[in-house]
C-alpha cells in the first residue's frame, strides 16, 4: 500500500510517495528520533440516520465541541432527530446512544422540547454524563425563537431513568435564541463546568458551575473588534474551543462575520446572488487565570487572512501537564473567486499549523503540513483535525485530508500525525478505515475524557452524508 511522507524543506513542505507501512518525517541532520507507533482499527460502524433540517445546522455543526464521550470502559454518542412536520428552525429533538456489545443502542430522546442546533456531550465519570441543550420556549415562534439554555444530567450506568436538570445562573440573559453558537467544556478531574451562550454578534455570556455544584459565577466576554470601512464592527467568534482546568478558561476561535470588505461582498453577491456571505479569516485566543475572580485577558490574534480574503478554522485546544496550551487550526490563503480581480499574482496555500502558548505568549509555531498552488501533489487537509493526548503525554493530531497526488490518484483518507516537542513533525500513519470521515469529532479532555490509547472517532464517511458513524482504533 502506497503511503505518503511529508518532507520539510526550507520551510516548505513538499509530498513524496513511501511504501510500507509508516511514514516518517525524519530529516538529514535532525536531533530527534520519533518513536514508532502503530494504529489498529478496532470497528467501524454506523450508529444512526438523519433527515436533513434545512435550518443552517445539523448533526456536526457544533464542531467547537464533541457528541462523543468516554468513560471508563463505556462510550456515548449524542444525535439530532429531524421533525419534518414542524415549521421553522428549531425543528430537531435530542438523541442519546450508548454503545454495548451488540451495537449501539438509542437511550434517551427528548419527547416534548425542540431545538436547532446538536447537543454536545461532557462527562464527570460513568454516572454523570452531561448534555448541553438549548430547547426553544415558544411552539408557535419559527426563527430566532428564545431558548433556555440548561445542561442535563444522566446516570451513564441507568440512561433511560430520568435527568437532572441544571440551569445556568447567568449575569444578564439578555435574551437567549436558536443561533447559541455556544461553546461547552468541564474539568473531568474537579467536576466543574462552564458554558457559553453568543447573544447575537456582540458578546457571549458564560456561567460558570463548582465543583460544589453551585453556579458560582457568571459574565460577559466581548468579541474584539476592528474599523472597516470606517466602521467599528465587533468579530464576532464561533464554533470555539473552551477548555477549563483548576478554574483557568481558555478560548480559542475564528472570526464569523458578514463580508466587512464593501467591494468583494458586492461581487460575491454578482456570482452566487446571495444577499449575505459569512467569512472566516482571524484567529483569536484568550484565556482567564481564574473565571472566579478574574476578566479574561486581552485577546490576541493568532493568525490573519483579511489581506487576500483567505480562510481560517480553529480545530483544536489541548492543555498538557505544565499549563502549557496547544492550538490546531486550518489555513487557506485565498478565496479562489476573488482572485482574478482583486488579487491576480496571489497563490493558493493550505496549512494545517499548530502554536503553543505559555503563560500568554505563542513559544511555539509551526505548519505542520501545507500544499502551495503549484506542487506536484495537490493533497491538503480539509474537514477537521483534532488532538489526541496518550496518557504518557504523547500528542498526536488525527485529520481528514483530500486532493490529488502527482500521479493523479485522488486522495480521501484520516491519518495520525505524532506531534514531537518544539512542534516538529512526527510519525504519520494512514488510519485503515473503509470508508473516510470527512467530518468529525473525537471523545477528547475538553469534555472530560481521560488521556487514552483509543481514538473513538464520531461523524459522516464518505459516501454517507446523511449516516452519522463510529470508528474505533488504539493506537500504541
């Protein structure tokens, strides 16, 4: 079986073809010697099917968070039903799955509320398995309805009994709606929680649950800014990744905002004759030293893709044993669209990169993997990535990528790169499955999971848009 390796070469990162069975990023002259690892895929199977909302979400849309969890020895899964015969945006219901030896079993659903955007899971341990919802209040309301936010908790071990709801104590609720963009994240070991809900394009509020189980604090964090067109226009930040350990926040997200640039939205407009065009094209991190008595700090920018109306995604946050916080994010240089008028010479890069920070500032930075207009090979990575910790403090990334090598084989595949320290490239291996997952999420620490050898994998396959999936695979 062909695999490929990924060659730094002056700081660019140029394709080869290795065939065997791992794939190495060694280089003349490096100092470092990455450990082998292997991957076996222990199952790969599909959990339930959906009908598509039409209401601007859907099954994997809070991608910021996870619908699966680990604990202990027991997995879960979170879905989304469709109810055709409902009008309006809140028109889907929650689904709870946990997995047994015979398969996958639905639960628990929800009988009486609806909602429009998937419900992330966290967990304190098997007997408290969390679920954030956002149920709409009025049956008769179609789109931006008011919501309540609360958090629902199981007994992992007996699902089908009944849930103990927690409701947040916010500091303002001005006025929570359908579109929560919220962002979700526990301290497994403290049994703490927070939760964000985004109040239109201004602010998020957030409240903050202790381990006492007393909403303890709550406040609002506001979106940094900039002036276009003359214009102060707030950067609005969704689909993020919270994490919280020992009462420290930590957030990272992209900018989602309307096209700020008059000219390029008016041609956008011109070629797709929509009236509005949502861009992703800054990166912004901040954190607080403690959400109990402390504002979160300034926010700083990460990376910026305004100038060529590139492409940002944040993927990932993972906090290791010494504090230390690591960002994974996507980049693309150019909306390919504008380029002919706006931007002729400009050329098409697409980046997986990874930062670490410390004590608020970035020691680390690098582009783990990137195709540039031009290479022989066209294989880049799209979809997600995430991190996955070992318990002996080993990272590895898992991505989805696609494109085309040299020789014109069209590439789909996941994969696990080894992260090493001082962010160099490890190992690389292809993850065997039969199908790729183009979209997905992984039980991981942000939720509450323990560091692992497995890899519980949840999302659509190729070929299976409409599927949502599991895959298994350990990784030693």
């Amino acid at each position: 079986m062909n695999r490929r390796k990924f060659i730094q070469q002056g700081g660019a990162i140029s394709f080869g073809i290795l065939t065997g069975n791992s794939l190495s990023a060694n280089q003349p002259g490096d100092s470092y010697r990455p450990e082998a690892f292997e991957l076996q895929l222990k199952s790969e199977e599909d959990i339930y099917t959906f009908v598509s909302a039409n209401n601007g979400a859907g099954p994997m849309w809070d991608q910021g968070m996870t619908n699966i969890i680990r604990a202990g020895n027991q997995v879960f899964a979170s879905g989304l039903e469709t109810v055709p015969e409902v009008k309006g945006l809140s028109n889907c219901k929650w689904l709870l799955f946990k997995r047994f030896d015979s398969g996958w079993k639905l639960e628990a659903k929800d009988l009486i509320n609806l909602t429009r955007e998937p419900c992330p899971l966290a967990t304190f341990g098997e007997d408290k398995i969390l679920l954030s919802v956002n149920p709409k209040q009025a049956d008769s309301c179609i789109e931006y309805c008011l919501t309540h936010p609360e958090i629902l908790q199981f007994d992992g071990n007996n699902l089908p009994q009944p849930y103990e709801r927690l409701i947040p104590a916010w500091k303002i609720n001005p006025g929570f709606n359908d579109h929560s963009y919220r962002a979700f994240a526990v301290d497994g070991e403290n049994q703490e929680l927070i939760l964000f809900q985004n109040y239109m394009y201004h602010h998020a509020e957030w409240s903050f649950r202790n381990k006492q189980g007393v909403w303890q604090s709550s406040d609002e964090i506001y979106w940094p800014t900039d002036t276009y067109n003359g214009k102060e226009v707030p950067l609005r930040l969704c689909y993020s990744n919270v994490a919280i350990r020992n009462k420290q926040v930590y957030f990272f997200s992209t900018g989602d905002i309307v096209e700020p640039i008059d000219a390029w939205r008016n041609y956008k407009k011109e070629l797709t004759g929509a009236t509005w065009d949502y861009v992703f094209r800054r990166l912004y991190f901040s954190w607080t030293d403690d959400i109990t008595q402390k504002r979160f700090h300034s926010w700083i920018e990460i990376a910026n893709r305004d100038k060529t109306a590139g492409h940002i995604r944040n993927q990932d946050l993972w906090l290791d044993k010494e504090g230390n916080v690591h960002l994974l994010w996507i980049e693309y240089a150019i909306d390919e669209r504008l380029r002919e008028r706006f931007f002729p010479k400009e050329k098409q890069e697409r980046s997986l990169n990874y930062a670490v920070i410390k004590k608020g500032k970035i020691v680390t930075r690098n582009a783990l993997l990137t195709c540039r207009e031009g290479d022989a090979d066209q294989v880049y990575v799209a979809g997600n990535a995430r991190f996955q910790a070992l318990p002996d403090g080993r990272l590895f990334v898992i991505y989805y990528q696609t494109g085309k090598q040299a020789d014109g084989k069209a590439i789909s595949e996941n994969a696990v790169m080894e992260i090493l320290p001082g962010g160099k490239r490890g190992t690389i291996q292809q993850i065997p499955l039969k199908k790729a997952f183009t979209l997905f999420h992984t039980a991981n620490e942000r939720a509450g999971c323990s560091p692992s050898h497995r890899i519980d994998i949840l999302g659509t396959q190729e070929g299976k848009e409409n599927t949502i999936s599991y895959a298994q695979v350990d990784i030693n």
